[in-house]
C-alpha cells in the first residue's frame, strides 16, 4: 500500500536506471523551464504538496520515479525536504516502468475558446502554460489571418495587448525578405510581440 510522508531531500536520487529493469528517465529540461518551476512552486506550495514525488524505497534511499524537475527546483530553492508518495517495494518492475513515462505525458487538448475567454494571457505565461496556448491569443482582428511576409508593413498593433503575439510562416525563398523587414540577419523559432513588429 502506498504510503504519503515527507523524506529529506537528501535521502532522495534521481532514476538513473539502479533499478533492475527501470531505465534512466528521459525526460529533460532547461534552465527556463526549472526557474519556470521554482516559481510556481513558490507561489502555489499547496499544489506541490497535493502531488507530492512518487518515489521506490531502494536500500537506505528512495528512487525518484516521478518528480525529477521538482526534487532539482526544490533542491535550487534552499528546500531540505519534499513531500513524496512511497510506492510498495514489491511494486511490480513493469509497473514502475510505466510510471517512469506515464508521469511525463501529458493527455489531452487545450481548448483555445476557454483560454481566450477566461484566461490572461500574461498569467498563462507565468504559469508555464504551452507557448502555443499563449502564442494562438491574437487580437480579434488577426484571428484566422494567414500573414505572407509582403503584409507585415502593413499590421497595425493594439497598445493594450502588450503580451498578444503573432507567429509568421513563410517559404525559404522569402526568409531574406522577412529578415529585412524584421531587422534581424537571420530567424531561428523566434517569437516576436505584436507591439515589436509594428
């Protein structure tokens, strides 16, 4: 039976693959993504503390099988312990196994209408919500618009909608053309606020 308890951090390691059977986790991050996550944590502890780390009793440690990221935000945050979720040591092999990439898959589909209407976009992101849910708000005047380069000189900007930005497709024929309107010398995924653009 799983057991809920804090453990020091300390006690705790990352799933490296020492367990027989249950490779290394794969999931990586960056060093916006985990400052995105000490944030959170600091603004909202309760929501740590009601999805605490999912851990494997192995030796006189526990074996992180869910929860990396937050054991690293919280150990970055000064934190000495964290609240975890104890699995059973006869937890089947398989079962952890599963647990490892069940725990980092997310199901499911933002819905862009609830998002638009309840949502701000500038808590959207600050909270970590996908780029693309943040990305995908635009002004009413440029919902459903397909923008070619040749129309950028031409997009007005509202002031008020500072944190609205607006993503621009294009051919590699026209990428030059692009660049110069943008001012920049080359694109790389970059993403520009409308208030930037006009």
């Amino acid at each position: 039976m799983m057991e809920t308890r804090r453990i020091p951090l300390a006690l705790l390691v990352q799933n490296t693959g020492q367990i027989q059977g249950v490779p290394t986790n794969p999931r990586e991050w960056n060093g916006d993504e985990l400052e995105r996550l000490e944030v959170s944590i600091k603004e909202t502890p309760e929501l740590l503390e009601a999805r605490g780390l999912i851990v494997y009793p192995y030796g006189e440690q526990y074996v992180i099988i869910g929860g990396n990221m937050r054991w690293t935000a919280l150990k970055e945050l000064g934190e000495t312990e964290a609240p975890c979720i104890v699995l059973p040591k006869d937890t089947p092999v398989e079962t952890l196994r599963q647990m490892v990439i069940k725990d980092n898959v997310t199901l499911g589909n933002w819905n862009m209408l609830a998002l638009r209407d309840g949502w701000e976009a500038k808590e959207l992101k600050g909270w970590g919500a996908p780029a693309g849910a943040v990305r995908d708000m635009l002004p009413d005047e440029l919902e459903g618009v397909t923008l070619a380069p040749d129309d950028l000189p031409d997009i007005e900007g509202d002031d008020q909608r500072e944190y609205e930005n607006l993503t621009i497709t294009y051919t590699e024929e026209t990428e030059a053309k692009v660049c110069e309107l943008l001012g920049v010398e080359a694109l790389e995924k970059v993403v520009y606020n409308l208030d930037e653009l006009v």
